[in-house]
C-alpha cells in the first residue's frame, strides 16, 4: 500500500511516497504561484511566500497568457534511489523543471511542446522528470508551465517502472482506439466506393478527424506525425477540432436531412461551419488562446444543437435520427464527464481520463451501424419502388394492348393514305427531276451558245489576217516565177556576160525586186502569226473544256484562268481594261474542267456588272489575282461594276436566282460554282458595295482529303 503523509515543510505540504509499485496523483499537494507578467526570475521566485495550494487533485489552470510556477516538496520513504515525476498533459508549450543537486544548486530542464522530441529526455508526449532523492530524503522541486490553451497538471509520482508501466498502459488503450477508428474509417470508405453515397463521403472525413482530435489532446499526433514542428503542434490544436466539426455538420446535414426536415436549424449549422471557418484562419495570426477559447464556446453550442436537431426529427418518425440520438447521447455524455474533470468536478481517473475516447469510439461505431441500416432503409424502398413500377408496367401493357387494336386500324386507313400521298408525291419527283435536268440543259447550252460565241470571235481574227494574206502572196509567187521565165531568156542570148548581168540588174529594177522580197517575207510571217494564234485559240479550248473533268488530277489554276480568258475575250472588248496579277501557283488536286467552268460564270458576271454600269464608255476594269500558302489557293476576281446590296448577296447562291433581264440568264450559274467549291472543299466569300463594286475570294485547298 502506499500513503500519503501531509507534512509541513518548506512552506507546503510535502508528498510523502512509500509504495514503489504504485504511481501516486500528487496534483493536491503542491502549491502554485500565478506570474502575471512572466517576468519573474527563479531567485524571486526561492523567495516567494505568495504560492497557493489549490486543493485540486489536477490543477486547473485555465486558459491564461500567465506563467505559473509550482512547488512540489517530496519526502522518499522507499529503498528507490530515485525517483519520476510525470506531467500527463502534452500540450503545455514550455515547461522549465528546477530540481536541486548534491551541491544545493537547482539544475534546470526545458521541455515541452516547444522543444523537439529528439532533445527530449524521454521520447514521449507526457513530460517525465528524473528526481534525485535518496531514500528517507526530502527534496524541493520547482517547475515553470507556460501554455496558449487551456492548462491542467496532471503530476504523477512513482518509480522508472511504475511510470513506465502507466505509459504502456495508455498507449495501448489508445492504440486499441486508434485501432477502432481505422477499422471503421476503412470500412466506411469500401462501402463509399461501392455504393457511391456522399453521406459516406461526409462521414470518412468526419472520423478521420474525430481521431485526430484524440491523438493532438493526447499528444500522439506531434509524437508521431510533426516531432520537429512547434507551428504545427500548435495550430493542430485549433485545426483538427475545427475541421471535425465541419465535416460532422455535413455529415449530419445529409445523414439526417436537416434541410427537408427543420430548414431553420440548417442554417444555423451552415452559420456554425462558416464560424469554424472563421477561427481556422484567425490562428494563422498566432492567437491561439484566443482561438481555443472561442473553440471550445463553440464546441458546446454545436453539441446541444446537434443533439435538439436529431431529436427534432427522430420525433418525426425518420428512423435514422433515432440511432443518431443514441450515438450522440453517448458522445455528449463522454464530453460532459471530460469537461467536469477539466473542471475538478469528477476527479481525475482511468474513468474520466478515458470517457471522451470511449464515448468517440461508441459513437463512431453506432453512427457506422446507422449507416448500415440506412443501406437497408433504401434497399426496402427500391423493392417497394419496383413493386409499384412493375404494377405500372402491368397496367401499361393492359392500356398498350387496347391502344394497339384501335391504332391498328388507324394505322391501316393512315397507310392507305400514305400509298396514295407517295405516288402523288413520286410523280411530283419525277417531274421535278425533268424540269431540274431540263434548267441544268439551259445552262449548259448559255454556256455554249457563249463558248460558241467566243470561239468564232477569237479564230475569226487571226483566219482573216491568213486569208487576208494569200492573195498577195500569190501574187508575188507569180513574179517570182515570172522572173525566173526571164533568166532563163537572158541566160540563153549570145552575148557577153557582163551584158547579161547588165541585162538582169535592169530587169530587177524594172520588177522592184528588193521591194518583192521584203513584201513576200511579211506575207508569210503574218500567216505564221495568224496560224499560231489560231493553235493557241485550240489550245486554249482544249484545256477550257476538258473531257476528264470527273476524276481528281493535279491542274495549273493560272493556266485555266488563261484559257478561261480566251474564251470571254470577246466580252471584253475594247472598254473593259484586264489586270492580271498570277503568283507562281503550285499545281492542285482538283476538278479542272468543272473549276474553268466556275471561272467562265464569276468572269462573266463581271463583265456584265461592269457593262451595265459603264455602258459603251471607257473605265470598266477587271482585275485577277492569284495567291497561295501552305494549304491553300486564293482566286480573287473583281470588278468595278454595279455592285449588289445586302439583300443580292444574301440570296446570291440560290438557284434560279438572277438579276439579269429575262433572257439574259437562268440563275443556276453561281448555284452550280457554289456546289462545284463545295465538292472541292473549298470556300466562296464575297465582298460587295453598290456603286464601288464586287470581288469574289475563292479558296481551293492543295490536297483533297
């Protein structure tokens, strides 16, 4: 047995340990000294007569920005060399033990959430002090707490072993709690990923930190997760309860409903959340006291409200909410028995050490049920859901079934009336497809009439000049042959030969022989040149109207502009001024015959729309520009003739569409060179104004795809 002898001496009373195998609570037995102003040195403090015994079994210090001293007088009644002492509170920032050596000089030791685990003397959250007190020995011990959240001084007495044997103890049952929460924390997840339900989700997130909260308050998470980081053994502390919180609102929001059930209290655990968030980041200004204590006000309005709001709807009839209540009910307990004991009002045991990570175990598994019950409560509804759906269903056939004998009739009559809607509607067809192919004719023929037009009027010219030339060439061939008659008569006289060569220059003069020659050389060099315009003319027309026009093959552009021009040249005249600017044009794959003939229309309208402006007067100009880039050519041919309005332009591809007088053409024009682009995969843009003029862009790429 051990006991505990009240002794006065050193101003205090003195613990008296007499049982090794027992740790001893020692909290009632020391005495404080509160340092407003923490600037008191530890010689003041020797000399002090102002220290206090709280008679609290755990000293409840509070939340202050004070530094308190206290004073712990131990007598060893044991055969133990020496001695430990335990502070079971991991989460005092410093903590300065002063213990007296052989010498009577006080050693002193800095510990605590500020100091590294690795410095530590022992590697641990709880802080454990070696005291040197022999047996029969009193000593007097001094020690300085500083901490930004609430303070409590758990002090054990004992040996090496029996702190040891309570350290063991402590880790285990956490560990077994720690246990639970994972277990439950990855079952939770399995079935979030099997079912896909955000009220999962919600409560994952919500254990995950209810346990972290567990391991801060008792000092496993720096100890294991942050050793070296004094910002976040801190902060954790406001962190992790605030993110619980939040994530326990969600989760309660959606486990329970609250929006469809109580809408007011909805919004006022939204408002919570947004307070919860409002603190996390007030505590990156440092303020943790301030934050802690506005916590745990917090804290306790949210769990009443939770608990009212369960009720609520349990008293509703939705089942859930009523193992919600029973889980929170025992969740509320384990805090209120953890904040008596922070306020001495249970004492400070293995009961009420432990009711908060009990009371958080239950209620994690017991919500963890309510979960599963819910899976059941939804796999009643579905079954009910598809008893009625299948109900429905039968009721549906029975009205398909009726609906279908009078469709059926319907259906015939209706189809009678289709039979004859079709024929109508096929010979309608037929009749359209005359008249269609009847219009593409017309145009073909204007096409020709004008090809035909052109043709005559451009070999009409060089024939002429080659007819035109014949008769004086024969002429002058009968000369020359007369002229060879004569020297044969001069070479046969009997005379001498420098009277011949007298004789035939004479004769030459007589004829304008020289004259002859330059005459005949004309006459034959106009022939050529009438000749070879009339190959080009041929030329031209051959590559104009290509008979290959239905295959893709690789074509000149410029070369059919050029031929395009041979054949419009008489629509030009002598009024209407030509600008040619060709770029050096790759060959593209293409339909040649069908571009030349989208050339021949867009050229022709031109010339039309410069005419009708410039009647038989000077001015009309008609410009042709070729340009390309990596994919494409550009084919830009405009005019300065009457221009169109917006109402033209927009109706301009329309078949049958036309502007021109009745006669003058059929509208299938620029329909038919719409559709010929299209087929390339190219483009028509148009660029108009009444008065100034009209410009047509045509884009054809280089490749067919």
């Amino acid at each position: 047995m051990f006991s505990l002898i009240s002794v006065h001496g050193y101003g205090q009373d003195t613990v008296v340990y007499s049982n090794p195998s027992r740790n001893v609570i020692i909290g009632d037995k020391v005495a404080i000294l509160e340092d407003k102003h923490n600037d008191l040195s530890f010689e003041q403090v020797l000399a002090s007569k102002d220290f206090v015994n709280k008679h609290q079994q755990v000293p409840n210090l509070e939340v202050s920005a004070s530094s308190f001293w206290v004073k712990i007088c131990i007598s060893n009644h044991t055969t133990a060399p020496t001695l430990a002492l335990q502070l079971e509170y991991p989460t005092i920032d410093t903590v300065t033990f002063f213990s007296p050596n052989a010498g009577g000089i006080y050693n002193k030791l800095v510990t605590g959430e500020f100091v590294p685990f690795y410095a530590r003397q022992y590697k641990h959250q709880s802080y454990i002090f070696n005291l040197a007190i022999a047996p029969s020995e009193t000593k007097v011990f001094y020690m300085k707490v500083i901490a930004s959240e609430q303070m409590q001084l758990p002090l054990n007495i004992g040996t090496s072993q029996s702190i040891s044997d309570a350290i063991y103890t402590n880790d285990l049952i956490f560990g077994l709690y720690a246990g639970i929460i994972i277990v439950m924390l990855l079952y939770n997840l399995f079935i979030y990923f099997t079912v896909r339900d955000k009220t999962y989700l919600h409560y994952v997130l919500y254990i995950l930190f209810v346990g972290l909260v567990q391991a801060c308050l008792q000092g496993y998470a720096p100890r294991f997760f942050y050793p070296d980081s004094f910002f976040l053994a801190n902060v954790m502390i406001v962190w992790v309860p605030a993110l619980s919180g939040i994530f326990g609102i969600s989760f309660t929001k959606v486990f329970l409903s609250v929006k469809q059930y109580t809408p007011t209290l909805y919004k006022i655990l939204t408002g919570i959340q947004v307070v919860y968030v409002i603190i996390i980041c007030f505590s990156f200004f440092g303020d943790y006291r301030t934050c802690a204590n506005v916590l745990l006000g917090v804290v306790g309005t949210l769990a009443i409200i939770v608990y009212l709001t369960s009720v609520r709807i349990a008293l509703k009839g939705y089942r859930p909410a009523k193992f919600f209540v029973i889980a929170w009910t025992l969740f509320i307990a384990s805090v209120v028995i953890f904040v008596l004991r922070n306020f001495n009002v249970l004492p400070y045991n293995h009961f009420t050490y432990y009711a908060l990570q009990g009371g958080s175990a239950c209620e994690i598994v017991l919500l963890s049920i309510a979960l599963a019950d819910k899976i059941n409560i939804f796999r009643k509804e579905k079954e009910e859901s598809q008893a009625q759906t299948v109900q429905a269903l039968q009721e549906n056939e029975r009205i398909v079934r009726e609906q279908n004998v009078i469709l059926e009739g319907k259906v015939t009559e209706r189809t009678i009336e289709l039979k004859a809607a079709n024929n109508d509607l096929h010979q309608a067809m037929v009749e359209l497809k005359e008249a269609e192919s009847q219009l593409v004719e017309s145009e073909k023929m204007a096409s020709l009439g004008q090809l035909t037009a052109g043709i005559a009027h451009e070999i009409n010219n060089p024939i002429n000049f080659v007819t035109s030339n014949v008769k004086p060439l024969n002429r002058d061939v009968r000369i020359l042959l007369d002229i060879v008659d004569e020297m044969e008569q001069i070479i046969e006289l009997d005379m001498p030969l420098a009277d011949k060569k007298k004789k035939v220059e004479q004769y030459k003069e007589d004829i304008d022989f020289d004259y002859l020659k330059i005459e005949i050389d004309q006459l034959l060099s106009g022939i050529g040149d009438g000749a070879s315009r009339t190959a080009e003319i041929v030329k031209g027309l051959r590559i104009f109207s290509r008979l290959d026009e239905d295959d893709l093959k690789k074509a000149d552009i410029n070369e059919g502009l050029e031929s395009t021009l041979v054949i419009t040249n008489n629509l030009l005249g002598t009024k209407v001024k030509l600008e040619k600017h060709y770029a050096n044009l790759p060959v593209i794959e293409c339909y040649p015959g069908k571009l030349n003939q989208v050339f021949l229309n867009i050229i022709s309208n031109a010339i039309y729309a410069i005419k009708k402006k410039y009647l038989e007067n000077d001015g009309g100009l008609l410009t042709i520009t070729t340009t390309f880039d990596e994919t494409s050519i550009y084919v830009k041919i405009a005019d300065n003739g009457t221009g169109m309005d917006e109402n033209t332009k927009k109706r301009l591809f329309e078949p049958f569409f036309t502007t021109k007088d009745v006669g003058e053409g059929t509208g299938l024009g620029l329909s038919i060179a719409y559709n010929t682009i299209n087929k390339h995969n190219g483009q028509i843009q148009v660029n108009s104004e009444v008065g100034v003029g009209t410009e047509f862009i045509l884009i054809l790429p280089l490749i067919q795809k």
